[in-house]
C-alpha cells in the first residue's frame, strides 16, 4: 500500500515535473547559458565561451545607466509597496469589520484586471491633460499642467500600484498568523501601542515582509509594459532593453547577459530572504 | 510563498479577528485615514478608466462633459479589437481548461500523497509566479528558434505556466477542506483509484475548481508579458493590441474596451467570492 501510494503520488506530480523541465527551466537554463556565447550578426549566435557581452554590459555607460535607474526604481518600488502595504495587511489582518470580505476583494481586484487596464489608468490620471493637472489647475495650485507622465515618479507610481497585492498577500499571511494574546502580552506587561508594534508586530512579521519585498523587487526589475507606456523613452529600465535586444536588434546573447543580471540580483534577493529567515526559525 | 502560510490560514479559522487592544485613539483614527487613502489610490484608476469610456469627448477630461457611447461603438466597429477579443478569450479559455486539469493533479498529489517534502514541492509548484514572466516568455521565444514548435502551442504552454500556480492555490485550499477518509472509504468499498476520484473527491472539490477555472482564465486574458513576446499575425491578444495602440495614440476607446474588461472581471471575481472565498486563495 505504502509503495503504490508513492507511486500515485509521483504519478500525479508527473505532467507538472514534464511541462516545468521542457518548457520553463530546459529553455530559460539554455537562454540564461547564451549570455556567455559570442553574438554573431550572421548565425545569431555562437557557441563559445565569451564575457564579451558582460563586459559591454558593465562596462558601457549607456547600460550602467540602465542597471542603475532599474534598480533605483525597483528599490522606490519596493520601498512604496511596503510603506502602503503594511498598514492595510495589518488592517485586514485585524479588524473586526463586517466589510472585510469585500476590502480584501478590492484589494485583489485590481490584480485581476492585468496590467495593461491599470496603466492605462494611470495614464488617464497622470497625462498633462489629465485629472491630476485638472485638479491642480482648478485649485489654481499651478498655471501650468505639471509634467508627471514619462518621468521615474510616474513609473514608480503604477508600479506600486500594479505591485501592491504581491506585498499585501504575505504580509497579510505574517500578520494574521500571530497569536493575538502575544499584543495583548505587551500591551498589559505595561508596553505602548508603538512599543508593541515595534517590539512584538514587527518582528514577527518578517517573514511576510521579506516575502513582499522579494517577490515586488523581482517584479518590478522585470517590468517592461509599465514603463514604456509611463516612462516613455526617456526612463528605460532592463525590461525595455532586453525587448528591444531580441525583438530588434536581434542580439540575443547580450540580451541574455542583461536577463542574467535581473536573475543574480533575484537570487541575491532570495539569498538574504531564506538566510534571515533562518536565522529566525533557528 | 510564505512556509508559514497553512498555520496563518489555520490561526484565522480559529480566532475571531480581533482589534490591538494596545491600539490607541488617535492612533486608531489615523490608521483608519491612511487605510481610505490606500483603497482611494487602489480604485482611483480604475473608477477613472468608467468614467473616461462615457466621455463624449476626445480628450481624456474629468469630470466628464456629458455621456455618450461612441467610444464603445467605435470599440465595435474596430475589426483588429474586436478579433484580439476574441482570440483573447479563446486562449484564456483553453489556458484555464489545462491549468486546471494539471493543478487539480498536482495539487491533489500534493496534498494526498506528499506528506513530508510537500512544503518544498509546493513551492517549487509555484516558480513561475516567482520567475519574472518576462523571462518565461522570451525563453520561450528562443526556444522555438531552436526546436520547430508552432507559436501558438508555445503561446498557449507560456499561458499555462502562469496560470498553473494560481489553479493549484484554489484546489489545494479546496482539498484541504475534504476529509481524506472519504476517499480511502471509496477504495475500501472496492472503488479504483480513477473511480474515486472522478465520483468521490471532484464532486466534492467542484466549487474549488471551478474558482481555478475562472481564476486562470483572469490571469490568462490579462496577460500581456506571455503574448509580448509570443504573439503574431492573426494570433494577437487583446492587452497586446490596446499596447500596440496606445503607443501611437491613447484615445478613449481604450477606456471603453478596458471597462468592458473590468467588468467582466469584477462579474468572474464575485462568482468566485460567493464560491469559495477570496480569502481561500489569497492565503496562499
């Protein structure tokens, strides 16, 4: 019995392990080895072992650039994330109200409606004729409509926007998980409402808030749709770039170099993630 | 995701919410503003694309200068839109169908048979939630320059793959709901495997699923990272088309077509409240 319910269970797990080999880690290991190939304007690519594409990368002050505003904007996302986030999780995670279904559905709503329909609100709000300026004007706070669209302010804004669920979820997993006596502890061993969120909430929750801010980093290093529609060309992150790279100038093995990039800065991320946490569980 | 997430979803059964005691007044008040604030900066963009769709005017203006439907006609009249519709809901369609299949394997596997390293396979079950969607899809694209595959079975394995982990967290959350007796009573009473699973355990996971379907199919027709790369002639989605669009010009059509989308999205996301419960799925 214990063998064929080992059996089952491998058998089950079968079409997942097949599809996850052949069509994500087969081809993104084989995309990711490219960064080390020598670009050919002929063959594409070819197979030997090179840091040319590497060198260019880091080296060129084109690409620095690029690396560099990437990380910027994932950090203020990220940053962004975490200051609205922790404050409506931990609502979520503790209030009493009657409407707490329905503020999580709006909460995860928006998540729904992909990431084109959310930019384009954006877009609405932010444009030199849009809301925002209409708004200001109207109060007579500015003469002219402010230039808000196709700045790093308006790409870190809809990222935050679009990202917001990703950090709210673990965050709110952390927070709900606690034992509620623990804050009552606190609160009747004499400690403030600030003692006890810094002392007990806080700590605790970290795991949900390295979780957040791994997962938003990772996402928002990888975004492309967002800030081509809200940065314009003037804020190019590494999406854009590795876009560009396969779809028109067909160099394949620097845009794998530029993706290694984003995947050593995610492993970093994931690194530190699972060396804290451990550290707590231990 | 989280490896404390079952223990926090089993600690939200069992206690009732309950407010800090330690939680002050005014600090209670002002909680209370930056929450609103928050739910103010969620909705705003999406309240703002509604109106915009009913503005009669060409300009993205608010508030609005009057009402009129021409944007949602103009959205009809346009054959590219009205086919990347289509093909859209096509695709999410056969996504969910195959997501749903292989998560409902998956994560009855998972949860069935997998007692020890089941944290660990869970997680890796999730990867393509934590691998940027970029990559997935431009590995994809190199793969077909390497073995002959038609694009759209690679568009439709890209789809999959994003769906995947959001079908497995609706049925896992359902399983666990299921007392696992139920189904060893049905192989005890001489049911085979295949026999208890089709009349034993789907009836009674059925709401669970059909939450994955809709659930994927959302994640399937919002999709633009998968159809960025992957997408071609005749096999446009719609987030991809209203892209294209919008990098020329940005008129309210786009709103008309994104309000038709909200709509329909915020219609399948209640259908799935009233099945199972966000909440369910947002523990994953």
């Amino acid at each position: 019995m214990v063998g064929e319910s080992a059996r089952s269970g491998r058998l089950l797990l079968a079409p997942i392990a097949v599809l996850y080999l052949i069509a994500l880690i087969a081809p993104i290991s084989f995309f990711l080895v490219m960064s080390v190939f020598r670009y050919s304007a002929l063959e594409l690519w070819v197979p030997t072992v090179t840091g040319e594409n590497f060198a260019r990368l880091l080296g060129e002050p084109y690409h620095r650039a690029i690396i560099v505003r990437t990380l910027k904007i994932a950090l203020l996302t990220t940053v962004g994330c975490l200051g609205l986030g922790y404050p409506l999780a931990w609502y979520l995670a503790r209030t009493a109200s009657v409407w707490r279904g329905l503020l999580m559905f709006l909460v995860i709503a928006p998540l729904m409606t992909g990431v084109i329909v959310r930019t384009y609100g954006w877009i609405v709000l932010l444009g030199s004729e849009g809301t925002v300026n209409t708004i200001l004007r109207g109060l007579g706070l500015v003469d002219r409509p402010l230039k808000i669209l196709h700045t790093e302010l308006a790409v870190v804004i809809a990222l935050v926007h679009i990202l917001l669920p990703y950090m709210v979820f673990p965050l709110f997993a952390a927070l709900a998980g606690q034992d509620p006596d623990l804050e009552r502890a606190a609160h009747t061993l004499g400690a403030g409402p600030a003692r006890t969120f810094l002392e007990v909430t806080l700590p605790l929750s970290r795991p949900g808030i390295l979780m957040g801010s791994a997962l938003v980093f990772t996402l928002t290093a990888g975004a492309v749709v967002t800030p081509a529609l809200m940065g314009g060309k003037d804020v190019q992150m590494l999406g854009q770039t590795i876009y560009e790279l396969t779809m028109s100038t067909l160099n394949w093995p620097l845009a794998s170099a530029v993706a290694f990039v984003l995947v050593l800065c995610q492993l970093a991320i994931l690194l530190v993630y699972f060396r804290i946490g451990r550290g707590r569980a231990a | 995701m989280p490896p404390d997430a079952p223990v926090a979803a089993a600690a939200i059964e069992r206690q009732a919410p309950v407010v800090a005691p330690a939680a002050g007044r005014a600090g209670r008040l002002a909680l209370g503003v930056a929450v609103t604030a928050i739910y103010v900066f969620l909705l705003a963009p999406v309240a703002i694309i509604v109106f915009s769709s009913f503005n009669p005017t060409e300009a993205n203006t608010f508030p609005p200068t009057g009402f009129s439907l021409r944007w949602y006609a103009k959205f009809l009249d346009s054959a590219g839109f009205v086919a990347a519709f289509r093909f859209s809901l096509w695709l999410a369609v056969v996504a969910a169908v195959a997501a749903t299949a292989i998560g409902f394997l998956t994560a009855h596997g998972l949860v069935r048979y997998w007692s020890r390293g089941r944290g660990i396979l869970q997680s890796l079950a999730m990867l393509p939630m934590m691998v940027p969607h970029l990559l997935i899809s431009i590995s994809l694209l190199l793969a077909l320059m390497v073995v002959p595959v038609p694009e759209l079975a690679a568009l439709i394995v890209g789809h999959v793959l994003i769906c995947l982990p959001f079908a497995i967290a609706c049925i896992v959350a359902s399983l666990e709901g299921v007392d696992a007796q139920l189904e060893l009573a049905a192989l005890t009473l001489g049911a085979s495997r295949l026999r208890a699973l089709w009349e034993v355990v789907i009836p009674l996971v059925a709401p669970g699923l059909l939450s994955a379907l809709l659930f994927t199919f959302m994640v399937s027709f919002g999709d633009v990272y998968i159809a960025l790369f992957l997408s071609g002639p005749g096999r446009t989605t719609l987030p991809i088309e209203i892209f294209a669009y919008m990098q020329w010009e940005s008129t309210p059509v786009v709103a008309a077509i994104t309000s038709i989308q909200i709509l329909l999205i915020i219609g399948l996301g209640l259908l799935i409240e009233r099945l199972v419960g966000l909440r369910t799925i947002m523990r994953v």
